[in-house]
C-alpha cells in the first residue's frame, strides 16, 4: 500500500512538473513569445483591461526578474560565505514577488488560490503593483524605469530614494526601459495576428 501511495505521489508531482511551461524560445521578441504561448498574450491581455498597463511594461520587467521562468528563484545565501543558508529573499516564480507582497495582492484582490509560477496570476500581480505605484508614488504605468526602481525597491524605498545609492540598479532599470521600448514596437507589428482566433492563426500564420 505504502509502494502503490509513493508511486502516485511521484506521478502526480511529474505531471504537475510537466505542466509548466517552458521559457520562450526566443525572449527578446515578444511577439515570438505570445506565439509560443498564445495563453499568455489573453493572461497579459487581461491584466491590460484589468489595471490599465501596457503589456510591454511588465513583460520587460519579467523577463528582467526571471527570464520568464515560474519556478525562479533567488540566489542562496550563505553563512560565512560558504556555508548554504536558504534564499537572499522570499522571492519567487515569473514575478520575483516576495511572500509578504503577495501576500497584500491576494487580499486585495480576493484572488487567494493565485500561484506565483502560474502566468496569468504573476503578470495579473505585476499589473496591480504598477497600478499601485502609479498611486503612491505617482509614476506612469508607461515609465518602465520608474516602475522598475519602484518594483526593485519597494515603494518606501522609492520614496527615499534608496535607488541613488545603487548605481548597478540604475543600470538594469536602463536595461528594461530599452527592453519595454523594443516589446512595445513589437507588438504593434503582430498584434491583429494574436487578437484574431486559433483558427485564422492556423490558417495564415
């Protein structure tokens, strides 16, 4: 009995393993990734009519935070520099959002089976921060940079500046700033293809 119980257990955590999507093949041209993943451009679709951000925004973020990856997480830490001692943070899944973080998203969002290494809850979650920040600490849902110094930062971080005192962070906003604006380019060029239905998809493209 206890074979037969352990057997079933291994099977149901390989099929749940298996049901993961893969990264994108090719992460620097979004519309490659929503034709990959055409589940993903209706997840990212609604999280725009949900809160108002554009796509582009918190896909470069993503791919920043975890390259797309929902089973991500941070790097170890270690005591006394070699000895493992879990996680630098309780970051995890294709958002990188920390526990206490989403934590507040599910409670204010009513939304408490969301799952950080499922897509369409991390890009919902990316949304609602950035409509956050939009409202504390009054950035442009359209400021990938500012957005991304808030995202990294925290908003209280934000509101101290903490960002001036990391030059390295100020290079990687840089980084998804110029991502957000190649994203954005492109997915005006293929838009109308992922907007039309699986059967035109499969017939012209």
């Amino acid at each position: 009995m206890k074979i037969k119980t352990s057997i079933t257990a291994l099977v149901l955590t390989t099929s749940l393993a298996g049901c993961m999507a893969p990264p994108p093949e090719n992460p620097e041209n979004i519309c490659d990734i929503f034709r990959e993943h055409h589940s993903w451009y209706e997840g990212a679709k609604d999280m725009q009519e949900r809160w108002g951000v554009p796509i582009h925004v918190p896909m470069s973020m993503m791919y920043q935070e975890s390259s797309f990856r929902g089973d991500a997480l941070p790097p170890r830490d270690y005591l006394f520099g070699f000895i493992p001692w879990g996680r630098v943070s309780s970051a995890y899944g294709f958002a990188q959002a920390k526990t206490l973080t989403w934590d507040d998203y599910t409670r204010e969002t009513d939304n408490s089976g969301a799952d950080r290494d499922d897509f369409d809850d991390a890009i919902d979650f990316m949304g609602w921060f950035i409509y956050k920040t939009q409202k504390v600490n009054g950035v442009s849902k359209w400021d990938p940079y500012n957005q991304y110094l808030n995202y990294h930062e925290g908003w209280g971080g934000y509101k101290r500046k903490t960002y001036t005192k990391k030059a390295w962070l100020a290079k990687v906003a840089r980084k998804v700033e110029s991502r957000a604006k190649i994203y954005g380019s492109q997915l005006k060029t293929c838009e109308e293809e992922l907007d039309s239905s699986w059967l035109w998809r499969a017939l012209f493209y």
